[in-house]
C-alpha cells in the first residue's frame, strides 16, 4: 500500500462502556486514536422503508494494521461520523479496511 494515500486524518472511537439502571449505554464515546486514513465512498444508496425513502452513505476506510478495532466503533472525519459495519484486514497484516455508513442523526 502507498502510504500517500492516508491523506485523510481520522479518530477512531469506542462505544461509552457504562450502563443505567435499564442497561441501556451512559456516557460518550472515547477517543481511541487519531490516524491517517484513505477513505473511498462506495456508493448512495436509497430504498422505501416503512413508507419513507431513506438513503445510506457506504465508505471504506483504510487505515494502517491495528488488530483492536471491532465493528462497533465509530470514524469520525471532519463533521461526518460513519459507523464502522465490518473489520476486513489484509493478510499480511499492512492495513486494515473498514466497511462504514454515514451516521444520521
């Protein structure tokens, strides 16, 4: 992979680990890291759910080898937050792609 390609800074983060009464999650989400990425949009996508058209922003992110990422953490570039669907890492250990959508709020 060419390193020049990670022109995009990012920060991974956690899910908040804390919990209420009712099990549902208290707290924020934690700053993991800040790193270098190369992010490819993939595509738009829009479908009829439930009678309202939505529409779903897919990337990949790649980042340098980290073997601690997990599907439930978050990338956030800038003022988007995509969250993190899959973990697909290279054989050979380089790099680390993650299969992402767009957070909407």
């Amino acid at each position: 992979m060419d390193v020049r390609r990670l022109m995009a800074k990012v920060t991974l983060k956690s899910p908040p680990t804390g919990q209420d009464t009712l099990g549902q999650p208290t707290g924020s989400w934690s700053d993991v890291a800040t790193v270098f990425a190369d992010i490819r949009h993939e595509s738009g996508l829009e479908a009829i759910k439930a009678g309202a058209e939505t529409s779903a922003v897919r990337c990949s992110v790649r980042v340098n080898y980290r073997a601690s990422i997990l599907p439930s953490w978050r990338v956030v570039f800038g003022a988007k937050t995509y969250e993190v669907k899959a973990v697909l890492p290279d054989s050979r250990k380089r790099w680390v792609d993650l299969a992402c959508e767009l957070v909407t709020a």
